[in-house]
C-alpha cells in the first residue's frame, strides 16, 4: 500500500453563542481547523488539527499547511499503514512542528483501521469502555456568571468540568468558591490556571482551599515553577502545557511532579506518539486527560478511541465539541448522549467526512 496523494482543507468554526475566555486575558470566537485526506491505493484517511488561536501553545492554524507542504512530498510512496517509519519520515523531512504533523498521522491511522476492519480504539490496544463521561470547559468570567453555566451544563449531561482561572489572584478565589458551592456529590472539578499564575499565587489560593477536594491544574508557564507549587500543597494537581516532551514528561515522573497530566493528541504529533505518552503515564499510575486543542467531528473521532482505549482506573476526562462549534462535517461522528462519548467501533476512525462542506484544497501533494 502506497500514500498517492495528500490534500489539505481548511475550515473555520465560529462558536456557538459564546466567547470561550482563559488565562492571560486569551479568547477566542472563531477557530481556523485543518483536515487532511490522504489517499492511499483508492483508500482515503482523514485526520485534523485545530489549534485554540495562536497564543495557547507553539502551533498556529497558518503553520500547519506550509509544514505539510514542506515534509509532505517525502511521504508519497509511504505505506501509510507502517505508522513508525511514517512517524520517522515527518520528522526527518521537518524539525518539530508536531501539530502539523499531527493529523497526517491521523489520517493514517483512519487507513489502517480500514484496511484492517478494525477501529481505531482496538488498533491503540482495544478498548476498555463503549463510552466515557467528557468534561465541560467553563469560559473565564464572573464568578457567578461561571457557577451557573456549571449547573446549565449540568442539565445537559455533564459531571465533570474544567474551570478556567489564571487571572487576579483574588477573583479566582471567588470563582473557585462559587464553582465548589455549585456541585454536586460526585462530580469532579479542575481549577485549570493555563500558566497565569507565578507560583506564589498559585500556592497561596491552594492553600485557601485546604480540605477542599479539586484537582489544580497547570499554575505556572514553567516547569520549574509549576513543581515548586506541587511540593507546596495538598491539592491534587495536574500539569498540562509544559508536558511537551518525552522528555520532559519522563522528568515530571521522576520528580513526582504530578498526579495527573493532560496528553493533547496534536501536541504530540498525532496519536501514533500519543499512545505511546498513554502507555507510559498508566504505568506511572497516572490520571490522564485525553483532548486536543480544539476541532471538529474529526477530531472528535479521534479523542474517542483515544479515551476509550484508556484503562477507566486512570481515566480524568475528555472533552467533545457538541454544543460549540457551527460546523459538522461528519454526520455519524461521535455525539454525547446521555451523559456519555460512545466510541466509535467502524473500521478505522468510524466517520464519513462529507467533502462538499470542505471547499477546495490549500495545499495538494500527489
């Protein structure tokens, strides 16, 4: 089997009746996502990448058809089913840029699922659940304002939510107090800073909530400064954005840096070293949150097998993309329903991406 032909797309998502706010005074309204066919032997694959606007981690959505333009002539020829050697070959032909890399390898995971007659989750291990609860991001704002779109998604299924602090010090205590006031016997809330704290603010609001049972997650924007707070409190505590790296994360293991980390599909580079990052954190015994920046119906596809291949002992959460975005591409992607993400169990990523929605292709390599 030989890769033939690799095209890239680009849409934009508006979201859905909000500003979706964090740390640093970010926000967004609309988000530019890629998707990639690649076709190989009259079999297409599809994968996507969406980064959260430019400023939440190194990767921009201008950057990801310029990268495939520059590695992407040096796969045609390629079993895409040799997912390593396909691995080797991107990085070979470009220096990082992992999330451009990121839904090429995707895409090759969809082939191999195809061609096997296997879905993606049983290709990454099997799977472990017929769905999983996802969390519920609460945008930045006022703490009250914030406690109640808690109890609105709430009603919509969600048990689980991720609430974006990383602003003044004192306001988000005030955030945290009126999230805490707000949940329910069960439910599971991250205090999610996204690097907007120095670590004397982060371990001073920690300590504010001595006794309180919540998961902290990603104070710092360094590594170092994020384990100084670790060994500063008591709070569960999770790290996101620096874990970038084998490297680094098999240091955060070491340094017992965590208990639980967030693995982004794109900031590995796709789900091939994704897996891998999975596999070492359950053997590490920790909690994980699987996700990716942001996206669509294809990235939804993907952060299902990816979350349900994953032992339930060590699962945090997931996120989807039902209620937030203006344009689904895939009618038969993944959709919540009754509080629960089913995984997909067609061959490959289980989805069929309607074209006719795409336009035309940025890029084309043949």
């Amino acid at each position: 089997m030989r890769i033939e032909r690799i095209d890239v797309y680009q849409v934009t998502y508006k979201l859905v009746d909000h500003e979706y706010s964090w740390s640093n005074n970010n926000s967004v309204d609309r988000l530019v996502s890629t998707l990639v066919k690649v076709t190989a032997d009259g079999v297409h694959g599809w994968g996507e990448v969406c980064p959260l606007g430019p400023a939440y981690m190194a990767a921009h959505a201008g950057g990801v058809p310029a990268a495939i333009a520059e590695f992407g002539p040096g796969l045609i020829g390629l079993d895409p089913t040799r997912l390593r050697p396909l691995n080797d070959a991107m990085d070979r032909g470009l220096m990082g840029h992992a999330y451009a890399k990121s839904p090429v390898d995707m895409a090759c995971w969809d082939i191999l699922g195809k061609v096997s007659g296997l879905s993606v989750a049983e290709l990454m291990g099997g799977r472990f659940v017929d769905g999983y609860p996802p969390y519920r991001p609460i945008s930045q704002s006022e703490p009250e304002k914030m406690a109640d779109e808690l109890a609105m998604f709430r009603e919509k299924g969600y048990r689980r939510f991720q609430l974006k602090v990383g602003g003044d010090m004192r306001d988000d205590i005030e955030r945290i107090e009126a999230s805490l006031d707000a949940m329910e016997s069960g439910e599971v809330l991250v205090a999610d800073a996204n690097t907007g704290w120095t670590s004397a603010q982060a371990i001073t609001i920690a300590r504010a909530f001595e006794g309180d049972s919540f998961y902290m997650e990603q104070p710092c924007p360094t590594y170092d400064q994020s384990l100084r707070v670790r060994r500063n409190v008591t709070l569960p505590f999770n790290l996101d954005e620096v874990i970038d790296s084998f490297e680094v994360l098999n240091r955060a293991i070491s340094d017992g840096a965590m208990d639980g980390v967030n693995l982004k599909i794109s900031r590995w580079g796709g789900l091939t070293k994704a897996k891998l990052a999975r596999d070492i954190c359950e053997q590490a015994g920790l909690m994980m949150t699987l996700e990716d920046s942001w996206g669509g119906d294809v990235t939804a596809a993907a952060i299902a097998a990816f979350a349900g291949s994953v032992n339930p002992q060590y699962y945090l959460s997931s996120t989807d993309f039902d209620d937030d975005i203006d344009l689904h591409v895939a009618p038969d992607a993944p959709r919540r329903k009754d509080g629960l993400v089913p995984v997909p169990t067609s061959p490959g990523l289980g989805i069929t991406v309607d074209e006719s929605l795409l336009g035309e292709p940025v890029v084309t390599i043949k």
